[in-house]
C-alpha cells in the first residue's frame, strides 16, 4: 500500500484524476536524503525516473513507488536481484 502522504491531492479540482508530482525536495524530504544525493542519482542513472516539466524536475507517485520496489532486499542484509 503506498504511504497515505504520497498520494494526498486535492480531489475538488479539475486536476483531481491527474497523478502527483513530487518536487525533487520533496523526495529527498520524504527518502531522508539530501538534495544532492538525488541529483547524484540522477546523473548516475540510479534513482527513480523523472519528468522535466518546464525545465523542473518532478517525480511521479508511481515511478517513486515502483522504483523503492526495485530497492527492496530479497532478504534480510541481502542486495535486490542483479546488484
């Protein structure tokens, strides 16, 4: 189930049926991480996918959620599969 914060949108705008963007600030917030850790895995080809929007970058829910997934240990202490 995806963490309840993620996907709080308002419903009363016409928006409502889009899904959220997370600014890159607030990933890090939400990770734990600094700023820069994300832009360095984003230059590294290791963090989540992003969508530039006018030149921003935003992070989609579901991108966000699929790729903490691909983090997860097979077990514990034990890097995911293909690491």
């Amino acid at each position: 189930m995806p963490a309840p914060h993620l996907l709080v949108m308002e419903t009363n705008t016409p928006l409502s049926g889009l899904e959220p963007l997370l600014t890159i600030e607030a990933l890090a917030e939400y990770l734990d991480v600094p700023v820069p850790t994300i832009r360095d895995w984003r230059t590294d080809g290791k963090g989540p996918c992003a969508i530039r929007v006018g030149g921003r970058v935003r992070f989609a829910v579901s991108d966000v959620l699929r790729w903490l997934a691909q983090q997860r240990e097979t077990e514990p202490g034990r890097a995911p599969t293909g690491r």
